[in-house]
C-alpha cells in the first residue's frame, strides 16, 4: 500500500471510529465544507450542515455502531470503500417507516467515498432497506 493509500485508509477508518464514539464533531471535522452525501435509497444532500442535521436526525432515531470494518483505498488515494456491518435498535419512528420499538437489526453495508485534499468530499451508503424491514419485523 502506498502513502495516499494509507492516508486515505486512516481516514475512513478514523469516521468510523468517531462515529463508533459518537463523536458527531470528530466526524464532521473530516469532511469538505460542500461534502455531497448519498443517502441510502434517498436524497443526496450538500454541504456540512446538511450532514450535521441528518447525523442528529439518525441519532434520534437510531442507535448504532460500525462492526467487521474493513477499508480500501484507490492507489491514488482518492477513492475510498468501506465494507461492514452495522447493528442498531430502531429508538424512535422514523418518518415513512414502521413503528418503533426498540427493534435491533444487523445489516451489511456498503460505503463510498471521494477524497479531497485529505478531506471526505463524497460518502455514499447502500444496505438493503427489505432486509431491515424484515428485521425491524414489518416484510
């Protein structure tokens, strides 16, 4: 692995360990001002405050933690994937979705990333919604 591989390596794992730490500034402070962020089966938001209002949204709704992380890296290190699982309880209800009820789920997960200037500029994620709404027991 070269250099721009190995920073942009630490740099993805270092959002999923402050996210683990639910450390919402920590993650913030690793993304460009004008971050595109394409959410699962969803919109795609610009820009920090955007991300910051949907992290408070998520963290209303959900609670979280990365597991099996495992990173790649671009060798011009500025394309990143991240591939895990997350595991969570559906706290609260979650507009357009079930009912809550403190439901757990385990899900794989796909993440995307663009690197600029050793800040994330794009995350993307992907999970299958069908397999969280057969855990959260509503397929």
């Amino acid at each position: 692995m070269n250099d721009a591989q190995s920073r942009a390596t630490r740099l993805i794992q270092t959002y999923y360990d402050a996210f683990n730490r639910g450390d919402r500034e920590a993650m913030l402070s690793l993304l460009s001002e004008d971050v595109v962020h394409d959410i699962n089966q969803g919109a795609c938001e610009l820009g920090k405050a955007a991300f910051r209002a949907f992290l408070k949204h998520m963290d209303t709704c959900y609670a979280e933690q990365v597991e099996e992380l495992v990173v790649f890296a671009s060798p011009s290190g500025t394309r990143g994937a991240a591939e895990f699982f997350i595991s969570g309880r559906y706290l609260t209800t979650d507009s357009g979705l079930p009912p809550a009820t403190g439901q757990s789920y385990r899900l794989r997960v796909g993440a995307f990333f663009e690197i600029t200037d050793g800040l994330v500029a794009r995350v993307t994620n992907y999970y299958n919604l069908q397999d969280w709404l057969r855990q959260v027991g509503v397929a």
